[in-house]
C-alpha cells in the first residue's frame, strides 16, 4: 500500500509556456499533448475562454 501521491504542479520539464498542461498530464498520467489540445479547443470560439481557463490555472496552480 505505498501508493505514491503527486501534487499537482506545473512542469519545469515538460512545458511550452508556463507549464500547465505538463505538470496537468504528470498529475492524470496522460499526456500534456491531450490537455494542450483541450486548451486550444477552448481557445477557438474567440479566445476568451481558453485564455482565461489557462491563465486561472497558470495563477493557482504552484511550480515546482
């Protein structure tokens, strides 16, 4: 039962921008490619909600 918990934490390693969709891939075990693609899926219909959806989580989400 030594199960390994992870923090959620943006990525150093894995990052494009600010690490978000790096350290949200590390944290659900796939890919960061799904979560980029989900964010420039929300970005398309005029920008705001991608952008604010990924800034939100650039703020709250901590480094590591």
């Amino acid at each position: 039962m030594n199960e390994v918990k992870h923090a959620l934490r943006r990525s150093r390693r894995n990052r494009v921008l600010a690490g978000v969709c790096g350290g949200l891939g590390e944290f659900f075990g796939i890919g960061a490619f799904w979560f980029r693609l989900a964010f420039l899926l929300a970005f398309l219909p005029g920008g705001v909600p991608g952008l604010l959806l990924y800034v939100l989580a650039w703020v709250i989400i901590p480094g590591e």
